[in-house]
C-alpha cells in the first residue's frame, strides 16, 4: 500500500502526519517503530493522524501515537502542527478549530502563518487524575509537601526528590531543579516516567525558574525519551510553578528546540499555549502489514 505523509516539527519536536480523512488506511504499533527509527525509517517522536470526528462539536479527531506504538492522550506541539496540516491540506477554512482527543477537545486557533494558540483544557494537580501513587518517605519535610499543595516525595536511588504531579491531557511529573544543563534527564526520567509513582506513566519535566516570567525546561517524554520539546510539559511546569509561587500567569518557557509562551490564570482556568509549527517536508512511502 502507498500514502502520502507530511513530515511537521513544532520547537524541534517532530512528527509523521497522516490524512486519514482523505486516505483509508491501518498501521499497526509495529509499523509505527518501524516509521519512527530515525535510520531506517522516516524518524519521528510521534505520528499524529487527522481524522473524521466521532464529536459531533470536533471539526476533526486528532490521535497521537509515540515512538514506541502506544496511543497517548495528548500532545501540544502536536496541536498546533495538526492545525497547521489541516490547513495545508485544505481539509477546513476555518481559523479556530475544535480537535477531539482521548483526554477530550483543545481548540486551536490560527495567530498568523505559522504561529498557534493552543487551548489545552483546565489541568488538574489532584493525585487521582494524573494517576500518582503517594509514597511514605521517611525524613521528609512536611512544608514542602504541602506547599502549593503540589511537591510529592518520591524516593529514587536512595534520594528524596520532589515531585509535581500534574494531568494536562496525559500525566506530567515537574521536579524543580537549579541548573538545567547539568541536570541528569536522562538518568532520572528514565526511572521517574516508568516509577511505580506513575502506574501509567509520565512525562517527566525538569525546570529551572530564572524569574517568575522566564523557565528553561527539559522533557523526558514517556515511550520517547528525552525530546526537543513538550508543550503539554511546558503548561505542566507553569502550573506547578505558579501553585508553588514560583511562576506568574503569563510565562516565557524555553526548550531546546525553541521557545513557547504559557498563560494560566489558576485554579479552574484554561491553560493557553502559543508557539510555532512548521512543514518540513512531505512524501509517500509504501508498506504492507
């Protein structure tokens, strides 16, 4: 079988689109691996696919799918890259547009050629919804556990660290750190995304506050790995910094690939992310399942 494919990155955070309302075909989560090794394959964090709504209120579905073949929730560089496909594709004039995802809508909206507010939907920092499993940990500090009503101690390594749960469409861990060059984000998110914390998994985001409008940030994607990119991380991280008064409503947060700005007024509000997508290529590759 032969498709056509569009080949989309978002702060360096990158992506294998698919137009399944104009096209019909399967994949398998095998096919997906193979598609996403970045030697043999076409490369990718993960493949997005634009499909007909089952909503009646969703202009379009929209799915995400790692690099390891799991279907996720949510992906906000994603969003905005699936906006921008659409109107590449021409599949829809409309600027504001309305995507129905596992974890429920965003809407996306067009600021100009290729940049996107994203509305990622009201977070929430309970434990239940992430899903995150409290551990008792001995000699921990009771005011960092309720501060902000955030910070968790999770044990790793024979170390306490402190983490931030929080749901934005898929489950996030933030763990403030001091210097994100030489914080271990690979070493930690490898143990902290599959922890017996996360029964599901997380993404862990490692975040270092310069002042209470600009954080770097650094993402350790579950199924993916470290990426260049996260923008559901990136409103996680704003959200546990602005709980903890760490962080103000209206935020700069720099990733490897680039920049994104994160506005969330609190506690029952929509977080909103703008940032850029872009077309790197596209092309047609054939397969057979």
């Amino acid at each position: 079988m032969r498709i056509s494919f569009s080949k989309m990155q978002g702060l360096g955070n990158d992506f294998m689109v698919l137009d399944l309302v104009t096209q019909d075909l399967a994949f398998t989560p095998e096919l997906i691996r193979t598609w996403a090794d970045r030697r043999t394959g076409i490369g990718f964090d993960q493949l997005l696919t634009i499909e007909p709504p089952s909503d009646p209120d969703a202009d379009f579905r929209y799915r995400i799918f790692n690099a390891d073949g799991n279907e996720v929730e949510q992906c906000g560089n994603g969003a905005r890259c699936a906006a921008l496909f659409i109107a590449e594709k021409q599949l829809s004039p409309r600027r504001a547009l309305t995507l129905e995802t596992m974890s429920g809508p965003v809407v996306t909206h067009r600021v100009d050629a290729s940049t996107f507010t994203v509305d990622m939907g009201i977070p929430n920092t309970q434990p239940d919804a992430v899903p995150f499993l409290a551990q008792e940990v001995q000699n921990a500090e009771p005011e960092v556990r309720v501060n902000g009503g955030l910070a968790q101690p999770v044990e790793v390594n024979d170390q306490t660290l402190w983490i931030t749960p929080v749901a934005i469409g898929n489950p996030h861990g933030v763990l403030f750190v001091d210097d994100i060059v030489n914080a271990p984000v690979v070493e930690l998110g490898q143990m902290l995304t599959n922890h017996p914390c996360f029964p599901e998994g997380a993404n862990i985001g490692f975040c270092q506050v310069v002042d209470k409008g600009f954080a770097r940030l650094r993402v350790f994607e579950r199924g993916v790995g470290e990426t260049r990119a996260c923008g559901t991380g990136a409103c996680a991280a704003v959200v546990a910094g602005h709980l903890q008064d760490k962080l103000a409503t209206e935020v700069k947060i720099s990733l490897p690939g680039g920049k994104v700005r994160i506005s969330w007024q609190g506690q029952g509000s929509l977080v909103r992310m703008s940032g850029p997508a872009a077309l790197v290529y596209e092309g047609h590759i054939s397969y057979e399942l």
